[in-house]
C-alpha cells in the first residue's frame, strides 16, 4: 500500500514513522491544535495532583506534543532517529529532558524507576499484532 502524500510504501509501522521523519513530516493531527492543548491539560494536571517526579514516553516523536508538558524529569524514546534529533535540538536548553532510540533503551539497566510511562497516540498507530504487543508489554514492565 503506498502512501500518496509522503511517496512511500507502507512496509510496517516501525519503517513507516522511521521513514515519515525522513521525509520531513510531522507527528501528525493529534500533535497539534486543540488536540495538543487538550492532551496537555489532562496529563499536566495529572503530573501535578499525583505530584510525579518522572515520565518515560515510549514514542515522543517529533516533540511538538511535549513542548506544552510540565514534567519535572522526562525521557522520551521513539524508533526513528531523525525524531530523536528533533527533539534533541527543540530541547537542547532544557536539562530535564533526555531522549533516547527506543532500541537503546533497557528499562532494565537503566537504573531508574519512572513513575509515570505514556505512549500518547502511539497504540493507535501500531498495525501489527506482535508489535502492538511487544509495545505494551515494554510499556508495562517500564
């Protein structure tokens, strides 16, 4: 299946999102707008009342998203590395937040526990079954 508007074939959801940044593109819709704003509101007020001290997101993409959060610590992880380094550059004055390819990260060995894990948007882009699995069980065993 190709997709018209960035000229590509759909091969799987990784390769898509790695290719879509690649290409120039954005996070999409829900990134932006009062999509954006609204997301922002509920998961900044959360952070607020639980008084949470750390956020992982597995999928930050392009950091548009992100730029409205209030998180006292953030690590933000996504598949392609043209997202990282958007987001490396958007924040790169900002110390509490850190970003890092998904295939880098080992919740395991990293020697922190999160206190809050968000994948905002991400399981609705998952197509595969053992992908959308494997992303849930990653996002639970955080």
């Amino acid at each position: 299946m190709k997709d018209d508007s960035l000229g590509f074939e759909y091969t799987g959801s990784t390769e898509y999102w790695i290719k879509r940044y690649e290409k120039g593109s954005h996070s999409g819709s829900g990134s932006k707008g009062r999509l954006r704003k609204f997301k922002a509101q509920i998961v900044n007020a959360f952070v607020k009342v639980k008084n949470i001290q750390s956020v992982i997101e597995l999928g930050c993409g392009d950091g548009n998203q992100l730029q409205l959060a209030i998180y006292p610590k953030y690590l933000g992880l996504d598949v392609s590395p043209i997202a990282i380094q958007k987001c490396q550059v958007l924040f790169k004055d900002d110390s509490t937040k850190t970003f890092k390819l998904m295939s880098e990260f080992d919740g395991f060995t990293d020697g922190r526990d999160w206190e809050l894990g968000l994948a905002i948007d991400v399981l609705l882009h998952l197509m595969e079954q053992d992908i959308w699995e494997h992303f849930l069980y990653d996002l639970f065993t955080l």
